[in-house]
C-alpha cells in the first residue's frame, strides 16, 4: 500500500504472480487452501489449469544458520505507522507484533492480546501477554501499546493508516496489562485491522528516543521474532533471530533480505542461489523459473483482485450503459494469459472468493450468482453503446511500464473500447508517478480510468466494498448512492461475521450492477523456494505473520 493512502490498497511495482506448470521446477500439489474456486460460478469464466493454489510449503525438518531473499525494492522506513505496502510489511511482520494476528490461513488469532473482549459494541478491552520483551531486553507494558496505538492519532505524524481509527474515541490503560479502546459507533473493521500493522507495538522508549528518525535508524525495539539487524541502505536489511522472544523460537538465525529492483536481476539471483526465495515473482520470469530444475514455485491465496479503476464518471463513463459496455467487451481471457501467464482467474467480482469463506453457502452463492458473466459480448456491448449515444465518444485510460498487469490491462482496455466504438486513448504514467494516481486528483486529471491491482488487508469484503461511500478517500469518481451508503453502514456496525457478511452480499450486487469498476481477474500470490529451504506460507498471510520464523532446512 502506497504512501498516503489511508486503507487503500494498490498495485505494486511490478511484482506478482507467476503461474506454476509441470516441469523441471515441481508444482507443489498439496491440499489447496480456500481460494478462486474453478469454472462453474457466475463471476468465474475460465477453468484455469496452469496453477493450484496450496495450504503451504512443506514444513521446515531443522534449523539453518541463515537465508537470504529478494526484495523488489527498498522499503522508505519501517515505520509501522507507514508499513502501507508489500515491501515494508514483508520484513516488518517478522520483528513488529501487532495486538491480533494473521495465520498463514488468513484467519485471525491472539497476538499480543492473548484474550479479546468487548463488552458492548463500542468497547475493545486487550488483555495483554505477560513477560513480552523488546528487543532491547524491556518488558511489553500497557503504556507501550496505549503510545504505540495514539501515534496514529496524531495528526502531526501523518499515519497512513489513520482512517482504521476514525471511529476511535479514547485509548486507555485499565490495567498493568490491559488496554481499552472505546470508540464513538461500532466498527465491525477495527479489531480486524488490529491484526495489520494498524495494531502494531514498539517500546516507547525508543520511539522517543529515535524522533522523526524512528523507522529508518537503529534498532525498531519491537517484540517479534527478529530484530532489525544492518540495514545497508540500497542493498540489503539483515534481521537477527531475537532469541527471548515469547513464542516459538525462529528457525534461521538470519534473514538477509537483497534489494533487488531489476525483474532479471531477482530472476537471476534466484536461479544462482543469490538468494533462497522470494514473494512477488516478476511476470516475465515465469518461463525461466519453472524450467531451471533449482526449486518450487508455490501459488497460494492472495485475497486479490485485478481491475480498472473508474476515477471519472462525469464524461462517457457517467452513463451506466458505457461502463456495462466496456466491461462485456473486455477479453479478460487474453489478458490473463499475455499478462498473467494464465497465472490467474478471470472474473467479475470486485471481491475474491476466499473473503467470503465465513458466509453462510446461500450467502456466498447470492454475492456471485447474479454476477455479470464474464464471457465477451460484443454485439450486446455495441447495442449498449448505440444506446447511449456515445459512438466516437473519447475515454483515457492510464498506462505505465510499471508492470504487465498495468501495461496489458490499459492495451486490452483500448482495444475492447475499439470494436465497440468508443475512442481509448492511452496516457503513459512514469512508474515512479504511477502511486500519485491513488493520492492526488491532480495526477488524475484527465484520465478516466486506470489499472489497479488490489488486496485485502483483513479478510472482508466491505475492505473493499466501503471505498464507494460517499466521501471515501478511493471513491475517486464521486459516487453517490444513499441506499449503498446505508447498507455499508450497516455492514461497518454488525459484527457477527455470518450477518455482516448478508449485508455485504447485498452491496457487492449494487456494485456489481453500477459497474463502479470494472473487475477483471483473481490474481493468487506467488513464492519461490529454492532446494535449500522451505516452510514459507504461501498466502499474502506474509504481510502480518512472521513468516520468516518458519523457514528453516528443507533437507
């Protein structure tokens, strides 16, 4: 997630999925996990046969003295209050704990809270884990969470994650290791994002003594499984197994994360043993990889979906019929296999299957059945541009060499807006621009739509589904729909899972039926293991699990 972009949730410097074929670099065929189901469901168009999702890699039979993996680029600080992205997070999860926790099975368990309550609807009281200790030897206290949570109401510090917290209305020790948040209205979200880096702890003490340089010098000071060891900037970030740490004991003594931001270089340190793994494998590596004999590509749930962002609806796009049109016409298909390897499900579904996995059956077949389907239509989309009367019309969608995903996806725009008689015309965003897009109206100006790869930080739909209320920071084209907003608040204030979930069924279909995006595809997460190690999740678990602490001898 990218800087200044409170819950919002983008693509990412060219580094996703691959797809994982029989070969030389064995596909691990283990029980799948819950994930993009195959064809059959409204919403899924393609039976895909070139990946499988898998619970996990084969458990680690030993220790190992270290491991190195690639990093497709240095992160701006470890800041948890700015870890709003891949490659902040992959190495935070690891040496910062957050009050609850990912499981490698994207569900959420105690963390540093060993017990949660909540008395009413509007009171969080966490019971703290007794005799956690910072990496400088410090015990965990109260007042170290109640400092670690209020940074992010300071608004003087800019936290990225601010809008998790926009219903809190006091944070308080009630205890020698009790905290109580109480907020002003229910928020069925807010203990979820206590798992992400939202709910993270750090010592006090360093905090302060560190100023605005907390994140980017020195030690962290958390209570994770690693400490930061040497950061070497533009190289690499060593991180040290914390040898006191209150659970299971880390199986690596190191971990060496190499900066890699050259998609040939990764590849290649992958294929010489450079480096010993890696998440986020680049697109254009697929074929290199999966026939070098030198490891395993796993596929896992990634809680990701690929789509176009709609950021103007006040020009061709504000007619509905347009926005149904493109959609119909759109070669999803292509795509998936030109940009993704086939490495992907097609779909319309602005959410993935996996975040639904707590809903009653007739729930989760209600949020996909009456999906648009995702098989092209040329003649109807024709018809529906006619009816508009927007033949010739002129739409601008963003393009960038940031990555396939993006390139690909603008390219196919273009060409479905041309046989069915709308004007597409390409503007290329630099890559290093291409975040302001998500931020800034002004980047957005002009362009009427753009690509967006986007990931659930906690697995819910409404993560995603409330960036179309009115005045939502990602609702960039400014829809309005009363009946929507009513729904996704009440959705945001019922936090029994199975009901909330009803309530968001009924809002994906609003979506779905407005075409507030345009989605194009379920997109799982990728790793890289070479022969020397294993025991890394293979879901976007990574992001707030410290996944390195189970990577260890695959021999």
């Amino acid at each position: 997630m990218p800087e200044l972009l409170p819950r919002s949730h983008i693509r990412r410097a060219g580094r996703r999925t691959a797809a994982a074929l029989a070969g030389a670099v064995s596909l691990a065929l283990v029980v799948s996990c819950s994930g993009p189901p195959d064809t059959g469901q409204s919403g899924h168009g393609n039976e895909n046969t070139t990946f499988r999702l898998s619970a996990g890699t084969p458990t680690a039979k030993g220790g190992i003295a270290s491991f190195t993996w690639g990093l497709y680029a240095e992160p701006p600080t470890l800041d948890y209050i700015y870890s709003f992205d891949y490659n902040q997070n992959l190495i935070l999860s690891n040496v910062c704990e957050s009050l609850m926790r990912w499981t490698p099975q994207l569900k959420e368990e105690p963390g540093l809270a060993e017990r949660l309550e909540t008395p009413n609807p509007t009171t969080f009281v966490f019971d703290l884990r007794p005799d956690v200790r910072f990496h400088d030897g410090g015990v965990m206290t109260a007042d170290d969470v109640v400092h670690s949570l209020k940074r992010h109401l300071d608004p003087s510090l800019g936290s990225y994650w601010i809008q998790t917290f926009q219903n809190v209305a006091s944070i308080g020790k009630t205890g020698p290791l009790q905290v109580t948040v109480k907020l002003k209205r229910p928020d069925s979200q807010f203990p979820q994002y206590m798992a992400t880096a939202a709910g993270a702890v750090a010592s006090t003490k360093r905090i302060k003594a560190a100023g605005q340089d907390y994140g980017t010098t020195g030690s962290l000071d958390c209570t994770g499984p690693y400490r930061l060891g040497t950061w070497t900037k533009g190289q690499s970030v060593t991180l040290d197994r914390f040898d006191d740490y209150w659970g299971a004991k880390a199986k690596s003594g190191k971990v060496v994360f190499n900066i890699l931001t050259d998609p040939s270089a990764q590849t290649n340190a992958l294929l010489s043993g450079e480096v010993d793994g890696s998440y986020l494998i680049p697109t254009e590596s697929y074929a290199r990889l999966r026939n070098s004999g030198q490891g395993t590509l796993f596929f896992g749930e990634g809680l990701t979906t690929i789509n176009v962002n709609v950021t103007n609806m006040k020009g061709p796009l504000g007619d509905v019929r347009v926005r149904r049109a493109l959609s119909m016409a759109l070669d999803r298909k292509g795509f998936v296999k030109a940009a993704l390897a086939g490495a992907a499900n097609i779909s319309t579904s602005l959410t993935p299957h996996a975040a639904w996995d707590a809903a009653e059956p007739q729930v989760k077949k209600a949020a996909f059945d009456d999906l648009p389907s995702a098989t092209r239509d040329l003649d109807k989309a024709r018809a529906l541009i006619k009816d508009a009367g927007a033949t010739g019309s002129t739409v601008t969608i963003a393009t960038s060499p940031i990555g396939q995903d993006v390139s690909l996806l603008a390219t196919a725009v273009q060409a479905a807006g041309t046989e069915i008689g709308l004007n597409v015309r390409l503007k290329t965003i630099a890559p290093n621009a291409y975040t302001a897009l998500f931020s800034d109206p002004e980047a957005r100006a002009g362009l009427d739509m753009f690509p967006e790869t986007y990931y659930l930080s906690v697995t819910d739909p409404l993560d995603l589904l409330s960036s179309f209320e009115t005045g939502a920071f990602e609702n960039h084209a400014d829809y309005s729909n009363p009946d929507y907003d009513k729904l996704v608040q009440q959705a945001v204030n019922t936090y029994e899972p199975a009901r909330r979930l009803a309530i968001e069924a009924e809002i994906q279909k609003i979506a779905a039926d407005d075409v507030l995006w345009i989605p194009v595809a379920e997109w799982p997460t990728s790793v890289f293991l070479n022969k020397r190690i294993t025991g890394a999740p293979t879901t976007i678990s990574y992001l707030y699990y410290p996944w390195a602490a189970d990577v260890g001898a695959a021999q």
